[in-house]
C-alpha cells in the first residue's frame, strides 16, 4: 500500500513511518528531514520518501502534488498527524496564535485531502489525528483551549469528509488521543508522565489505519486509558 503520514520528523509520526516501511510504501512530509537521516531503516530505502515541508505554508497544488504522483500512481491511507500545540491562557493567547493553531491543526488536513482526493483509491482510509481535548463531555485543562478547539475541528471535518467521499469508497476517521510521551508534550508540559508512549499509541494507529475502515467511518474514537 501507499502510505502519506504528515508530522513525520519525530514522535507517533516517525514511529509511523518505522512500522510502515517494514511492508509498505511511505511519503513522510515534515519540516525536517534530520531525523531520518540518523536512522538506517530509513538510508537507500526505496520505499521511502521525505517531502520537507511547511504544511501551513505550502502551495499545494504547486509543491506537493506533483512530487506524490511522481512517486505514487494513487494513495490508499493518508494520515493527518502534524500538530501544534500552544498552552497558554485565554487572555494570552494572541491572533497570530489562532491563526497558527488553525493552519497546522485544521487548514493543512483539509488542505493536503482536497488536493489529493483525485488520486485517493477507493477504499482509501482518511485518518486525522486529533485530541481528547477536542472531544465533546472529555475533561478540559486551562492553557488548551484554542488547542482543543482545533481539533474538535478537525474531528468534526473528519465526519463530514466520511460524507461527502461515501459514493467514492474513501473512508474518513478521527482518532482523539489521550496524553502521549512526545517532543511536544514535553515541551508544552515539562515533567508530566503520559501513561503511552509513542511507540506504543503507533501500535495502534498502525493497526486502525489499515483495518479500522473496514469497522468505522465517520467516526471519532477516544483513544485513552483515562475517563473523559
């Protein structure tokens, strides 16, 4: 299969990558390329691609289609996990900050589907990336809420593309993590213990991308060990 996993440089998404490569066909896109380089799984493998780029400020159309239909004739799974995450409290929080959060979170998935739709198979699997904290009746946290509020876009989105692609046989789906060891969460929240890892939350999302289809579509689906 041909496998398209955005947010690829570190965390969940470059475990991804790892999993995939074993038996598929993958185009990481992710700012960066530094992390690929240091690991052998990724070095002459002809089954691997890095596109590196900014998905908030990329042309598409332009920059990233022809270079993914140079290397795939058509894409089965395409998994929207870039991310970004800023923890500050409302009053704080700045337009530019809103701008940014809706760009990566929201703006690049909707943005990277549209303009691939026409080479997606039948029989696709959409698979965005979402939160719990975008999760309606989940616990909410101060300094998350444009955060959330993104992602409960995202998961809305992923219902409504599970719509609108049905008469094509593509499937859409959210996935709303729970607290997961990454890059990220570090950075946002210094010290806290996620109880996952991101080796073990791709597990997964490994498995859910290639048969969650067959279960599901159109669906948000709390992926944590905690209550809500």
């Amino acid at each position: 299969m041909n496998i398209i996993i955005t947010g690829a440089s570190r965390g969940i998404g470059y475990e991804l990558c790892k999993k995939f490569l074993q038996e598929h066909n993958v185009i990481a896109i992710s700012r960066s390329s530094d992390s690929f380089t240091k690991d052998e799984i990724f070095s002459n493998n002809s089954r691997f691609n890095h596109l590196s780029m900014d998905l908030s400020k990329t042309d598409f159309k332009k920059d990233l289609l022809p270079i993914v239909q140079e290397t795939f004739a058509n894409v089965d799974i395409i998994i929207n996990n870039a991310g970004l995450l800023i923890s500050k409290p409302i009053h704080e929080l700045s337009d530019n900050d809103f701008d940014a959060l809706f760009n990566v979170n929201v703006k690049s998935a909707f943005r990277l589907i549209r303009d691939l739709l026409p080479i997606i198979n039948s029989g696709g699997h959409i698979v965005n990336i979402s939160s719990m904290g975008g999760y309606q009746g989940s616990s909410k946290f101060p300094g998350l809420s444009l955060y959330s509020a993104s992602k409960g876009a995202l998961s809305i989105l992923s219902e409504c593309m599970a719509e609108e692609f049905k008469d094509l046989g593509i499937s859409s789906n959210a996935l709303a993590l729970g607290a997961v060891q990454t890059e990220m969460l570090n950075e946002a929240f210094p010290g806290y213990k996620a109880p996952l890892n991101a080796n073990e939350m791709a597990d997964f999302i490994y498995d859910f991308a290639i048969n969650g289809n067959k279960y599901f579509n159109g669906k948000v689906l709390p992926v944590s060990i905690s209550t809500p």
